[in-house]
C-alpha cells in the first residue's frame, strides 16, 4: 500500500513496544475481557430512538444518500405516542431520543411541543433529547428556545471543515450557520464531517480547523457510493492523513477524530460481533410512524421493493451481518467501518462490505497505530487493552506499513 517502508510509524512502533516490555516486566498481568460497545449498550439498557420529523429538507448536499425528500412530516400526536411508549418502557433505563430528517428544524414547531410535552411529566426512564442538523436554520425563535434548553436538548452539526470545502458539497451554506451560537450553547458540540472526493485534498487543513473551533469530530464519513479506489485519490488521503497523524503525535492535547482513532485491540480479540446496535438497541420511526431498524433503512434512502426485502430479518442475530470474506481474511475486518445500510446501498446485501475502500481503511489502520503508540509511550498503563493494542501496532505494521 504504502509506497516505502514509512519512518514515523517505524519509530513510533520500535519505542512503543520496548516501553511496554520495561512496563510489563514491572507490573502483573491482567485478564479481563473488554465489553464491546453493544454488550456496554446492553448493560446500560440504553436505547437510541430516532423520529424522522420530516422528509424534506432544505439543502441539496451532493453526497446526500437520502434520495427520496417529499413532503411528509409526522403528526404531533404520533411523534408524541412514540416517545411516551419508549420513555415508559420496562426494558430500557435510559433512552437518547434524536430528532432526524432531512432537516429537522422544518419541523420546530413540532420538535417544541413534543419536548415541552415530555418535560412537563415525570416518566419510568431517564433521556436526553437530540437532533441532527445541517445547522442553517437555527436562527431567531429556534435559536432562543434551544438555547434555554441547551442543558437537555443537544444539537449534532454537520460541518465539513473551511468555507471553502463545506461549500463545495453543501449548497455554499456555510455562512447560514451561526457557529458562535453553537460554541456558547454546547462548547462541546460534537461535529460530523462527510469527506467527499472534492474535499479529501483539504482534510488535514479541514480537521484542524475543526479543532480550532474547539469541537470534537465524532463523525467522520467518505461519502457513500463514491469510488474510493482511485490511485491518485489513495495518495491524496495518504498524505492528509500523514499530516494529521503528525499533528495528534505533536499536540496529545486534542481528541483524535475517530478517522485516525480505530480501536484496533480489537482486531486482537476478533470476535464476531456486529458493528452497530440497528433493529435492537436502536429504532428509526418514518414520518409515518411505521418502525425501521435506524435511520439509514427508511423509504428516505430505499424503496418499498428494498425495504420490504429485509423484512423478516432478525437483527439480533449477528451471524447475518458478518461479511465472512473479510472476516476469515482481512485483519482489520473488526475495525472496519460497517454501516449495514450504506452496504444494502452499495452492494445490494447488508452484509457484504464496500471494497471501494479497502485502501482507505489501510492507511486508517497505520497512521491509527502510530498515534497509539505515541499514546502508550506517554501513558503506559498495563491495560488489557493496551496489551492486545501493542499487539496489533505490531501487526498492522508488518501488514501494511511497506
Ligand atoms: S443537510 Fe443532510 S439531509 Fe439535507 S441534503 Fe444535506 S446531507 Fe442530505
Ligand atoms: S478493509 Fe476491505 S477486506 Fe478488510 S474488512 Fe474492510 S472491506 Fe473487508
Ligand atoms: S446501519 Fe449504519 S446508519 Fe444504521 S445504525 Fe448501523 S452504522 Fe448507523
């Protein structure tokens, strides 16, 4: 993959494992298993509901994946039945209710009520409202009301980097956010961020200026249905990746974006888990109040003739979402992003993986164990995960670092 032997990551894999081997020679070993993120949901009891209050929205990304925006919006007393059933629910402690469109903020006025009518009774379960917003029409009334209620109603924007690249996908609709408004009402407003073939050539430049504005990235997406194969694209990632790798190892003070975070313990303790929590810890209601697996699987993105062929699907058995390709002979197949619904988008099968970005996925892998390292030389905890973590610094640099 690589076009030579990459230095950086050399160093930073040599020093790593000899400042764990002086640390395990001093401390005990550890033996405990890590709960993957679907078993701490389940512990938890904790349920993702997402209400599509409206189909339409109001800006026309060219990424969008949701292809189908009409008209439709949901009725109050039907977003208002949803709630109560899930926020009185016996199986669940606590449920994040996230407010999802298209654009939700067309629908304030139902947003208002519903939450105003939720915040005027006490209820079995403990939640948090959220939505997530292209970030354009939260202005005026809107912006007064949340921020009275910035304590338990979060807003997730999505932002991609400068002017110059946020304007490029998203309607030029970087000056319709009022950014100063978000960083006084959440200083930790989480961001999401869509690299597009357009903007990958500015990533370094488009993620550190995220962090200037002082929010974390929890999102970082390559648009779907692009074809990330290209060499010159490869490179291009290549090198924004090298330089923001170089850029976390020298300023440990930021939160690394999860592009450059892959939790890749796990692809030492390979387990055949599901990637994400769709049709079981989490739920998406259309418009119509009719229940999907999560946001990605409504008739926004697919046809009745799409949906109607996964019904049936028991998404707790996790056995129907393993691509067993990647899992017999791919490494990284734990860490590689799977979203099932950007699979059924792109290869026709929820299970089978976009190979498109194989090389993306590689490059994340390296420059991830780099960081790492630099982590764990800073901060050598003897950590189960750290162990299996030095492990696969190792192996992904045997693997792809040449
Ligand atoms: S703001 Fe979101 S829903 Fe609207 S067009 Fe852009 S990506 Fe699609
Ligand atoms: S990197 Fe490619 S081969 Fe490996 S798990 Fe991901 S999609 Fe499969
Ligand atoms: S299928 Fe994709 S969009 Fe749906 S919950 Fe999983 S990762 Fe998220």
């Amino acid at each position: 993959m690589l076009r030579r032997k990459h230095g950086l990551i050399v160093v930073m894999v040599v020093v790593a494992e000899t400042v764990w081997v002086v640390v395990r020679v001093q401390l005990r070993d550890t033996d405990f298993r890590i709960l993957s993120s679907s078993e701490l949901f389940f512990v938890m009891k904790k349920f993702h509901l997402s209400i599509v209050v409206t189909n339409q929205c109001n800006l026309r990304c060219s990424y969008c994946y949701e292809q189908s925006k009409t008209a439709k919006r949901i009725r109050i007393d039907k977003a208002k039945s949803i709630v109560a059933q899930y926020l009185n629910s016996p199986e669940y402690d606590e449920v994040e209710i996230d407010f999802f469109g298209g654009e939700p903020f067309l629908e304030f006025q139902t947003i208002k009520e519903v939450c105003e009518w939720v915040w005027s009774q006490d209820w079995k379960n403990k939640y948090i409202f959220f939505a997530t917003s292209n970030g354009t029409l939260i202005h005026g009334e809107i912006s007064e009301w949340l921020r009275e209620h910035k304590d338990r109603f979060w807003v997730s924007l999505s932002l991609d980097g400068t002017k110059e690249s946020h304007d490029k996908n998203r309607c030029s609709s970087f000056d319709r956010i009022d950014l100063d408004f978000f960083r006084e009402c959440w200083p930790r407003q989480t961001v999401k961020m869509t690299i597009s073939k357009e903007t990958a050539p500015e990533l370094y430049r488009d993620i550190t200026y995220i962090h200037s504005l002082g929010f974390p990235i929890t999102g970082t997406n390559f648009a779907e249905g692009l074809d990330w194969k290209d060499e010159n694209l490869v490179q291009t990632v290549f090198k924004q990746l090298e330089l923001l790798a170089e850029f976390y190892i020298k300023n440990p003070q930021y939160e690394v974006v999860p592009l450059l975070n892959m939790a890749i313990y796990k692809c030492e303790a390979k387990e055949r888990n599901k990637w994400c929590g769709c049709g079981e810890t989490m739920a998406a209601f259309d418009t119509d109040g009719k229940i999907y697996p999560c946001t990605f699987f409504t008739p926004m993105t697919f046809s009745k003739e799409q949906l109607k062929a996964l019904e049936g699907i028991n998404y707790s058995d996790a056995e129907l979402f393993i691509d067993n390709e990647c899992f017999d002979n791919c490494y990284l197949s734990p860490v590689c992003n799977c979203c099932y619904g950007a699979n059924y988008l792109t290869t026709g099968k929820i299970n089978s993986r976009d190979r498109s970005k194989c090389e993306l996925i590689k490059i994340r892998a390296v420059f991830s164990a780099a960081i790492k390292a630099q982590r764990i030389i800073e901060k050598p905890d003897d950590t189960y995960e750290n162990a299996l973590t030095i492990r696969a610094i190792s192996r992904i640099n045997e693997l792809y670092n040449h």
